[in-house]
C-alpha cells in the first residue's frame, strides 16, 4: 500500500478537513449505485467443481511489504488493519491503524482506500503525532495465472495511485506522491508460493522530492488450512532524500478464524549496519458481503 511507513506504503476535491474528505470519499465508493456494479461486474469465478472465490479464504495484502496481485471477489468488501513499532537507532515510531478499505467493482479491477495509522514519532528525544498521509489506488487484473507450477504463467496485477497530502503537519508531507506496483505470484504447490513486486514512487521528504524504487519477494508456506508464514527480503532505492539504499527481512505468521477473518504477526530488521534496527506489528484482516448490491 503506498504510504505505509518502513517498516512499510485523489485530489483534494471538497473544502473539508482531510478527515471529513476521506470519510465521505470512503461512504461514496463502499455504496456505489447498483448500476455501476451490474456494468463491472461478472459471475463469480469457480474451478471446475470447486468453490467459488466467495467461498474461499481471504487474501490479504499484510502482514508483509509485498502485496498480492489478487483481487477482493465482487460482491464483497475488505478491511485489514494493524500496529507496528519499529526503531531506528534513538528513532522510535509507532503506527496503529494502517487500515486499507478494499472495494472490487468487477472481477478485474479494485479500489483501494489507504487511511493509515496515526502515528508517534520520536526523533532524537523529541515526540510528535498525528495522523499519517492517507492514499487512494486502483488495483488491475492483468493475468489469472495457473494453480499449477508455470514459471511463465504467474498471476499479476498492477497497482496506480497516490498517496494524498492529508497526514499532521509533523507527520506528514504536503505533496501528492504518485506510484504504482507491479505484483506477481506463483503457486509451487498447496503449501509454497512465491509472491514479488517492483515499486516506483515519485515520493517527498521533509519537503525535498526523490524518485524510489523498491522491490521485495515474499515467499510463501501454508502448513494447514488456517496457518501460514512467509519469509520475505525488501529493499527501498533509495531509501530517503539522503539517496542511501536500505534493505530488509522479516518474517511472520498469518492465522484464519474462519474464511473471511484473518488475524497475523510479523517482526523483522534492518540490514543497513544501524544498531538497532527493527520492527514488529501485529493485525487483522475481515471481508462480508457489501451491503445493498
């Protein structure tokens, strides 16, 4: 997601707080009219004698940086949320919320709400919060993939949008900063998959513009049907204004409740020669029915 922070990732178009905006943007989409839906939408995809998407377990793009190139089901709505903490040096933040509003309008394509965290920040002994940039995106279906082992036949998606100047003054920047993701997946068996994308962001600092390029893979095992871990590499080009490249591992481990509620952990480090360098966060991910159509 852009604009989640690392441990990490629309215009403004009323006279509103950036909180009454987001509010009424979120209200907008969640309740598109029926019209648009029946345009967009199509049946619901099913193996050959199997379930249906709807029936199957819940696809997330947390707890790690990599995110999936699956879509949310038409017909459905998804909400995933969480906390992280993570330290760089005398650096500590912590994020609660990271929530992204996930809304299908078809088989195809998604749209994506990022509302984030409100965020405290302590830099070099000092304190200061708020609420951190929001984002908004369009997910695309480029290719379905095959359930069998083809290298040359991965699921992708890629991913267009902003992250929007709507964060606090001490937590946020004031720019929008467009980007996009280009995510793959390939399923080796029931238990691995290999999961990778390659980001660009035209991102903002303390004020000052960079270009940065990120990419990660995340492999996948899923013992049973509700447990599942990764172990995943990232890595941000650069990492900040600064222009010094920063690199990441993490791991963690996701648990399903029932198809449509996920809860999961994770905790990584940093690979850049800071002492200490590391993060931890933990979160859910719940899907229902979108009401009304």
């Amino acid at each position: 997601m852009l604009g989640t922070r690392v441990p990490k990732n629309i215009l403004e178009i009323c006279r509103l707080s950036s909180h009454q905006c987001t509010v009424r943007l979120l209200l907008f989409f969640v309740f598109l009219p029926a019209g648009v839906n029946s345009l967009t939408a199509q049946s619901k995809p099913s193996a050959p004698n199997g379930p249906s998407a709807v029936d199957e377990a819940i696809d997330t793009d947390r707890p790690d940086f990599t995110n999936s190139p699956r879509l949310v089901p038409p017909g459905m709505v998804q909400i995933e949320g969480g906390y992280t903490y993570s330290r760089t040096g005398s650096d500590k933040y912590h994020a609660l919320g990271e929530l992204l509003l996930r809304v299908p309008t078809g088989n195809w394509l998604e749209l994506r709400f990022g509302i984030n965290s409100y965020a405290l920040d302590y830099p070099e002994g000092r304190s200061v919060g708020g609420l951190e940039d929001s984002s908004f995106e369009v997910k695309i279906r480029l290719t379905k993939g095959s359930e069998k082992p083809r290298l040359f036949r991965p699921m992708t998606a890629l991913t267009l949008g902003t992250i929007l100047p709507t964060g606090a003054p001490a937590i946020g920047e004031h720019k929008l900063q467009p980007g996009g993701t280009l995510a793959a997946a390939w399923v080796f068996s029931d238990r691995w998959s290999l999961t990778t994308n390659l980001n660009f962001l035209h991102s903002s600092q303390d004020g000052e513009r960079f270009d940065q390029a990120s990419a990660s893979a995340s492999l996948g095992y899923q013992p049973t049907k509700r447990l599942g871990g990764f172990v995943e590499y990232f890595t941000h080009l650069p990492g900040g204004n600064d222009g010094t490249n920063t690199y990441y591992l993490d791991s963690g481990i996701t648990f399903l409740l029932n198809n449509n509620f996920q809860v999961d952990a994770r905790i990584g480090v940093g690979l850049n020669g800071i002492n200490p360098e590391y993060f931890f966060g933990f979160g859910l991910a719940h899907r229902w029915k979108r009401p009304f159509f």
